[in-house]
C-alpha cells in the first residue's frame, strides 16, 4: 500500500500514522474495511459482516482515535 493509497481511503493524516498502516502489510482493501469496521461498526454488524480478522483489527486500533485523545481519526497531537 502507498502513502497515496492510504491517504485515499482516511484523508489527511501525520506521517507516523501512514507509516504505521503501511507497516501492517494489509491490503488498501483491508484498509477500507477497517475504516469501515471503526467509524460504522453498527451498520456492518446489522449487516452480518463478519469481524475483520488480524491485520484489520490492528488498522482499527490505527484508525480510531483514543477515547481521551481529542484528536480526529489519523491523527496525533504533538
């Protein structure tokens, strides 16, 4: 997956969090799975989707922000 492909599926996002995704090894399919699974979760599950496996539970954890963190999905405060 490149930066490009990354940025495509999540908008903008602080390279770390790029990096971090591409050093998954998931697929830019994958990634938009996961996206799905962390800000539509309820919808997909109404839907009798299956739970992401391995590599889309580690995007998840990625691409959702802490419960404490302030900051918008892919990014990082300084």
């Amino acid at each position: 997956m490149t930066r490009q492909e990354v940025l495509s599926v999540i908008g903008s996002a602080d390279d770390i969090t790029v990096a971090e995704i591409i050093a998954t090894g998931a697929s830019i399919e994958e990634l938009r799975e996961a996206w799905a699974w962390a800000f539509a979760d309820e919808a997909l599950m109404g839907q009798g989707r299956p739970l992401p496996g391995t590599r889309g539970a580690a995007l998840i954890d990625l691409l959702k922000p802490d419960e404490d963190d302030p900051a918008e999905p892919g990014t990082r405060l300084e």
